[in-house]
C-alpha cells in the first residue's frame, strides 16, 4: 500500500513538472518562422548595441566565436572581444587572455599578447586571469629565449665571408 502510494505521487509529481521547463512554456524545441525573425531581429540589436556597448560587445563576440545565433566567424570575434577588452570589459580581457594562451584553430597561441590581456584581468581583480599570468610569462620568456639565441651571432660572426669594403677596396678580417 505504502509502495503504491510513493508510486503514484511520484507518477503525479513527475507529470506536474513536466509542464515544467527552463526553456519556457512556449518552446518545443521547434523553431517556427516567427520565432526565427524574432532571434535574427535580436541578434541584429545586439549587434547594433554591441558597436557601442562593451557588454554587448563582450556578448556578440562570444556568439561569433560559438556559432551561437549567428555563423561562427573568430575574426568577428575576436574584434568583438577586443573592443569590448579596450573599453574595460574584464571578462573580456580574461577571454582574450585564454584564447591568446592556447590558441584557436587558425591561430596560434600568442603569449605577448596573452599576457598584456591577463594582466589588464588581473589588475581589476580577476584571480583566475593573474594564475594565468603566471603561465602566460612563462611562456613569453620561452619564445623570447628562442629569439635571443647567443650562438647565432657567433656563426654569423665567424661566417666563410669575413671579407668588408672600405675605402675603394676588399679587407679580409
């Protein structure tokens, strides 16, 4: 009896919250043609505000890089973000951070650029941004080393042309 009645209020309870969703009442997971115009008309809001607003900006170029709305571009997106990023948006700069550490498809990690977006993070308190500061300069000292190489100037130096024009004529040095 006990186990009939656990039974049937959970058969109850399971049917009342299935009118129950996150996606609203209205969503069945079928995008009618209404529906359409009205998220391509507030996409194109957003990015009409996003030329202004740094939240926008910050939320368009997500979008762009997700694919989420509009067709994935990560120029766009990456634009977006850097407006947003210059106008003080910190998740903005925490964003443009990540992707310059590690990269995306098309382009390389870039840890220069990474660690001036990091620090800008952090410098408004982003915690996250200034643990990744920490490998961001880690990794810009190890392409600064592989730059500065000490033994490249030491064969060019001593290279088989050691031969100089001064004067009006060849010196052998």
């Amino acid at each position: 009896m006990k186990k009939t009645l656990v039974l049937l209020s959970v058969i109850f309870l399971s049917f009342l919250a299935g009118g129950c969703s996150l996606k609203g009442p209205k969503t069945t997971g079928i995008i009618t043609h209404g529906e359409e115009t009205e998220a391509a008309d507030s996409i194109a809001a957003l990015q009409k505000l996003a030329a202004t607003d740094p939240a926008a900006a910050y939320d368009m170029g997500l979008r762009y890089l997700r694919g989420d709305g509009v067709a994935i571009d990560s120029y766009k997106g990456l634009q977006s973000l850097r407006f947003a990023g210059e106008h003080g948006d910190v998740k903005a700069q925490a964003a443009l951070g990540k992707i310059y550490l590690t990269g995306l498809e098309e382009m390389g990690a870039d840890p220069m650029e990474a660690a001036k977006w990091l620090r800008l993070a952090a410098e408004h308190g982003d915690q996250q941004s200034a643990e990744l500061l920490k490998k961001a300069e880690a990794a810009r000292k190890d392409d600064l080393e592989k730059y500065s190489y000490p033994g490249i100037r030491g064969w060019y130096w001593h290279a088989a042309y050691r031969l100089y024009w001064r004067h009006g004529a060849w010196y052998y040095h």
